[in-house]
C-alpha cells in the first residue's frame, strides 16, 4: 500500500498554487458559516496546511514574493479607501480622536507587557504599535444600517488612518534604531529622512500620475502605473532607511484622489488584491505559526489575554473620552469604540516587519509565543468589534427613529448615455458613474443611435461593437448597463423615444466636438433635443480623464433655485465633487448661494466648497482667466421660457467659444415640469435655433458696418 505521507509536503509549484487558490476559494464560504472574520480563516487555513499542522505545502519562494506583495498592498489599500476630504474637513476632531486612540492603547499595551509578561522594551512598544493601530473590520455593518454619515462614524473611519500613520511611523523607528545608536543626531537624521522622502513623493507621483491618466485610458496600463508607482514608493522609502510599509501607504494617500472609490480602476485594484496576494500573505503568515505550543504550555493564553486586554481597554479609554469631549452620547460611543477595536491586517503586517529583528544573533524580537498570541489577539478583538458595531448600529437607529429627520427617501434612477464616439465613450460612462446614487439600483443605459440611410448595417455593428466595450467597462466597476441600438430619421426623437421607453431620469451626453459634422455648436441635433425635453440633460466636453481634475467652478443663473431641479443637478454636482474629491467654487447671486451652502452642509459635509458672489452674467471672463487646464467649468443653464432664462443665456454658445475653447466644460439644463414632448402650442416654438434671424441680420450688418 502506497504511503501517502511520503507525498508530503508537496513541493511542486503547480500543486502548490492549487492548493491555494482552494483554499482562497474555500476558506471565505467556511468561515462566514461559522461568523468568523475571513480574514482569521485565511491564517487558520495556513497553520493548517504548514510544516506546524499537517505539512502539506511547503512554503516556498512564491509566498516569499507573493507575501511581500501582499503586504504592501494591504498597506496600499488601507490608505487608499480612506475618505481625504472627510478627514481634512474636521482634521481638528479627527486629529484629536486619532491621538487618543494611538496613545491610550500604546502607553496601557507597553507598560502591561513589560510589567506582567517581562517582554524587552523594543518588543513592547511593538506590540503597542500594534494595538494602537486599528483595522475598518466592522464597517460592513455600519453600511448595513445606512450610517456611514454619522458622525461617530466619520470621526473613527478618520481617527484610523491617524493612528495607522502614527503606528508606522513608530514602528519604523523602533526597527531603524534597535541595536544602533539612538543619540539626538539619529532622530533629527530619522526625522529628515522621514521628512525628505514625504516630500519628493508628494511632488513626483501626483505629476507622474496626471501626466500618464490624461494621455492613456487602457484599463490594463493604468493599472500598471498604479502599481509601477505603489513599488517605486516602497522602493524609495527602503533605500532612505524606512521600511516598506510606510512607502506603500504614503502611495496609497497620493494616490487617493486619482482614484474615485468607485472607478473601475479601483474595482479592479481591489479585486486584484483580495482575490490573490492579500489572502496569499495571510495563509503565508498562518504557515509560520506553531499551533503545538498552545497546548503546551499556558504562556501563550496569558500573553494574548494581556495584550488584548490592556489594548482594548485603552481603545475603549480613546472612544468614550472623546465622545464625551465633542458631546457625543453613549451610543456614539459605542460606535466609537466598536469600529477601532479590532486588529486585523494591520497588525498582521507589522508583525511581519517585527520577524525580521534580532535584538542579538540567534534572539528574535518577535518569540513564537508572541505570534501565536497576537493572531488569538486578532481572534478575539475582531470578534468584540463586530458585536459592539452590531449593538451600537442597533441603538443609533433607535435613537434616530425618535428624532423627527427632513430627508425623503431616495427616488430611483436610471440614467441614459447616449454613445457614438469611441474615443469619448469611456469618459461619459465614468462620469455617469460617479453621479449615479450607491445607496439605490441606479441603472446606466447606453444609447447608440444610427440613421436610416445606406450605411445603416455598418453603423449598427460599429454601435453593437462600441456598446459592448462599454458594458464590459461598467461591469469592470460592478455595475450593469442596459444597452440599445436604435435606427432612426432623426437622432434627437431616437434620443427622446428611447429615454421615455427607458423611463430615465436624467441623460449625459456629450457636446459637440466634430466641426466636419456640424460648424454649429450645439451640434446637429443637440438643441433639439433639450428644446424637446424637459428632463434634466448634462452635456459635457472632457479632454483629460475626471481623476485627472483637481476643480470644479460652477456658475449657477440667478432665480435657479426656483427650478423644478435646482436640487436635482446639485446632488448629482455634489456627488461628482465628492468621488472626485475636488474642490468646488460655485459662482452666483446672493438668494441662491445660500441655499446651496445649506444643502451641501446637510447632505454632503465632507464636500470642499466655497461661494462666490457673482453680480451680473457679463463677469464670465473674469472667471476664465481662473480656469486652467485641469479645472472642470460647469454652467447651469435653462430653457427658453423658463423661471431663471435670461437673453444673456443666448449668447453662452459665443462665450464659451472665445473664452473656454479648451477647456473642460459641462452645460447642465435642469429638469422642468411637464413634458416637453407633449407639448406644441403657438407661444413656445417646439424647436428653437442658435440665434433668431433678426441677430443674424444683426450681427452681418454690425461686420459690414
């Protein structure tokens, strides 16, 4: 009989990566059956199958590479998902919170392991390090429960990347100074170098980034750049002395808002991380863990009740002193302490880094006893997270319910992209998607209409071939596109009949930029397209890419709050602002400004803006001499015959022809009320041109003249 242990451990690279992709595969579906985090039954599943366990892989090169890339990219995404603007926004509370969740845990953490487990002074502050930082493990629950905006949310999502960056930070100079000279010339060396580096990343990267984005849109390049540019970083911080880690998480916070959380490019650095290197480091991390000493002896227990213990207190310490200090009640702060208590991939990662320290020859920092003890600490904290998370969601809502709330629910939403032109089809599905609401089944529709005429057959494949395209794009992001190709007499009723048959919302189309086609600037159709309906349609002319745009001016006609969708095209705006994270200067009359101000701060407070008061039409060329090449112009506009219509509205084809050519601009005319299409009576034309014949008579008389 054939001995099957002599099989053991498998050594051949194909059966190893097989091995691990089952376990990838498995290991989620297993542990969300037994509500354990996935994150713990990746590691379980590496102690499981490694020499420890039962022996079956042997850890090869490929969890060498594969680790060290994971590990970055855990790092890289934990700064990379952060909301920027919502922690720049309230930087005084999150700054405060993120200091006293770092130090309350670290000081408690340090002095109990010193005190109770006799552990040295640099394996100590290391296990602080760990304990002071804090992993979003329960923030699907908060998402369950619609309170992503709640201000003891807010305040800890921020707080973590606080005290992530303060943990690095010590961590590295804990892991730069051991062994070494730790005198006053060390630290101001430490501290340059730390300072020198921050500063060549934040002004290469972003230059890097812009550049590239605006000339390449192909999915797989971008992605590569992305990477190119989250190595260079790691790279560069380990030549300088620092470790890796910390490069990959200031590339991460560069890179921020190049990358809209919900761009396909993010989807698809997401995907790439959790579906193969991140679960690849942690089962690498589980293989080097020796369960056996647990039934040993009783050391590992104490260790792990110790430092999960004084850790948690000192998070529980950080989140009720700081509710208390911005008049938070109980159950925010429980919310407080429920989101920053569980340790989980960032404790895992300066672990690791830890490993590679000997205090002496042959004496590790980081024992097998203290590995063991903090993935039980890992266990056990994501655990008492996710069911304070639970209890505080629960109270929150409660609470809420008795309060009376001014918002109404949220209608549903279907946009309509009309598509044609290859090259600029990409950009409008991008800018749809950061529009569209998350919080409902938004539906994107790709439009392609053709004429009926001799080239009919080659038209519909060429808009068959583009539409596909377009939805293997969207579905890049995890949305779905419906999909149309329509023949028609005339583009403009294909459009109108199509959005009625679609039963949209608001339609994204994009402005005329062919003069072959057309010398006309609304184009050969467009005009009778928004002189034909009265739903809100979003034109707009995109020469670089929407990540590449660092501001948004909008300029808003006086009475527009009196439109049926004033509030409409602000919350689109808005909700572009803030994916975008740019930015934004609207530019109107006193009445209205107000209101705008008024509605962002209720509904989207993390959203930069500021108002400028704009007296009179005619200052439109002040504002282009402020536009540059990466500023995004908005106009909002309205039809003839409508409450904010003036005559100066008539001349913003020839304004924005001699003062914004080149520049990125999007025409937004609001959603009226009733149905343009039904309508046709003697005092409204149902189609409008450019400009009336009496100023073309006007304006040939006034160049003869």
């Amino acid at each position: 009989m054939t001995d099957l242990a002599s099989y053991f451990p498998i050594t051949d690279p194909t059966l190893i990566f097989f091995v691990v992709m089952l376990i990838i595969l498995f290991a989620p579906i297993i542990m969300g059956k037994l509500r354990i985090p996935h994150i713990i039954g990746m590691v379980l599943a590496g102690v499981a199958i490694g020499k420890y366990g039962f022996n079956i892989l042997a850890r090869d090169d490929s969890f060498e590479l594969f680790g060290k890339v994971g590990l970055y990219y855990i790092m890289f995404l934990a700064s990379l998902e952060m909301d920027m603007e919502g922690v720049k926004r309230n930087k005084g509370r999150f700054l405060g919170f993120g200091v006293l969740t770092f130090a309350f845990p670290l000081i408690l953490t340090y002095f109990a392991s010193t005190k109770l487990l006799g552990y040295p002074v640099f394996a100590s502050l290391l296990l602080g390090c760990l304990m002071a930082s804090n992993t979003l493990i329960a923030y699907p629950i908060v998402g369950r429960y619609g309170l992503q905006r709640k201000p003891s949310v807010t305040l800890s999502v921020g707080s973590s990347m606080i005290s992530l960056l303060m943990a690095l930070v010590t961590l590295t100079a804990i892991v730069a100074s051991y062994g070494g000279e730790t005198s006053v010339w060390f630290w101001l060396l430490f501290v340059g170098k730390f300072v020198g580096y921050c500063v060549a990343m934040f002004l290469l990267i972003p230059r890097f980034t812009r550049c590239f984005l605006r000339r390449y849109s192909d999915s797989v390049m971008q992605f590569i750049f992305v990477m190119s540019m989250l190595f260079m970083s790691a790279a560069a911080s380990e030549a300088v002395g620092l470790e890796g880690i910390i490069g990959a998480f200031v590339a991460g916070i560069i890179l921020n808002r190049y990358i809209p959380h919900v761009s396909p490019l993010m989807n698809r650095i997401e995907f790439i991380g959790n579906a193969l290197f991140i679960p690849y480091f942690l089962i690498g991390v589980g293989m080097l863990i020796n369960v056996r000493l647990l039934f040993e002896s009783s050391t590992i227990i104490i260790a792990m009740l110790v430092i999960a213990g004084f850790g948690t207190l000192g998070k529980a310490i950080a989140a009720y002193s700081a509710a208390s200090m911005f008049r938070l009640p109980k159950s925010s702060g429980n919310m407080m302490f429920g989101l920053t208590s569980a340790h989980a991939a960032g404790a895992i990662a300066m672990l690791m880094i830890g490993m590679r320290v000997e205090l002496k020859p042959g004496k590790p920092l980081v024992t097998d006893d203290m590995l063991n003890s903090v993935v039980l600490m890992i266990l056990v904290t994501c655990i008492i997270s996710t069911m304070m998370t639970e209890r505080a969601a629960q109270q929150i809502t409660l609470r809420d319910r008795e309060m009376p709330s001014d918002e109404k629910p949220t209608a549903e939403e279907k946009i309509l992209i009309p598509l044609k032109y290859p090259e600029y089809a990409q950009r409008l599905v991008n800018m749809a998607m950061l529009m569209r609401n998350p919080k409902n089944t938004t539906q994107l529709v790709g439009l392609n209409v053709v004429y009926d005429d001799d080239d009919m057959q080659r038209n519909l494949e060429q808009g068959s071939r583009l539409l596909e395209r377009m939805t293997q794009y969207a579905a890049s992001a995890d949305m779905t596109m419906q999909t149309q190709v329509r023949v028609a007499a005339n583009i403009a009723n294909g459009i109108r009949h199509a959005f009625k048959e679609f039963r949209a919302t608001d339609i994204i189309i994009g402005m005329h930029m062919h003069p072959e086609v057309s010398q006309k600037f609304w184009g050969a159709f467009h005009q009778s397209l928004f002189n034909g309906l009265n739903s809100q349609i979003i034109m707009a002319r995109l020469n670089q890419p929407l990540p590449t745009i660092r501001r948004i001016k909008v300029v808003v006609p006086s009475r527009a709050q009196f439109e049926p969708g004033f509030y409409r095209w602000l919350e689109r705006l808005s909700r572009l602002a803030c994916n975008m994270e740019c930015h934004t200067e609207f530019h109107g009359r006193g009445d209205t400004l107000p209101l705008i101000a008024e509605y962002i701060k209720h509904h989207y407070p993390t959203m930069r803006c500021s108002f400028t008061e704009m007296a009179h039409w005619n200052e439109m060329p002040r504002i282009a001499e402020s536009i540059q090449k990466d500023h995004l112009f908005v106009v909002v506009t309205a039809r003839k015959g409508t409450v904010s219509f003036k005559n100066a509205l008539e001349h913003l084809p020839e304004e924005i022809k001699h003062h914004f050519s080149g520049s990125n601009i999007m025409i937004i005319f609001p959603d009226q009320h009733g149905d343009a299409m039904d309508e046709m009576t003697f005092a409204q034309p149902q189609h409008t041109e450019d400009q009336s014949a009496y100023e073309a008579i006007g304006k040939w008389i006034k160049k003869k003249f």
